[in-house]
C-alpha cells in the first residue's frame, strides 16, 4: 500500500510539474505576442499547478515525518526532479514576461 501511494504521489508531481512548465512556455510565448493579460493568466495557472504539486510532496513529506516508512522509486526521483525544474522555468519565465512588458513600453 505504502508503494501505491508512493507512486500516486510520484505521478502527481510529474502530472503537475509538467503542466506548470507547458503553461509557462505558453506565457512566455503570449508574452512574445503582447498578450501580457494572457501572459500573467499563464502564469498564475502554473503557479496554481506548483501548488498541487506541493500539497501532495508536502503530504508525503508530513508521513515521512511522523515516522512512515516512504517507498522511493525512479518515479518518486523523476517526479521530484520534474517538479524542481518546473519551479526554476516558472522563475525564469516570469523573468522574460517581465523583460518582454519593459521593451514593449
């Protein structure tokens, strides 16, 4: 069962962590067009899918915590990995929607 759950989480990060980077590959390229109201829609939509993300590592790391034994797999591995550099390209991509508003003023 821990080895279900495990892997549930495993999927949820990488099922969130993906979409968070797709939509901010789709701000930065809104962004591009001047569509800056898109742009930030974009971006907040990938900030809301980091924080699915979140709450489910948060969740396994609160077991981990209290004792419960946590299966670790190539899953759980791509998973974090996946959502680590969902967070760094949502860093950067807010970064460029910004320099895209200031050379377009």
């Amino acid at each position: 069962m821990a080895e279900e759950a495990s892997l549930e989480v495993a999927m949820t990060l990488i099922m969130y962590g993906g979409e968070a980077k797709s939509c901010a590959l789709e701000a930065i390229s809104a962004a591009k067009k001047q569509d800056f109201k898109q742009a930030k829609e974009k971006l907040a939509q990938a900030q809301e899918a980091l924080l699915s993300a979140h709450h489910a590592q948060m969740e396994m790391l609160s077991k981990e915590a209290r004792g419960e034994k946590t299966d670790y797999s190539l899953f759980m591995v791509h998973g974090q990995d996946h959502l680590m550099t969902s967070i760094a390209f949502l860093d950067l991509a807010k970064e460029i929607v910004e320099l895209y508003q200031k050379i377009d003023k």
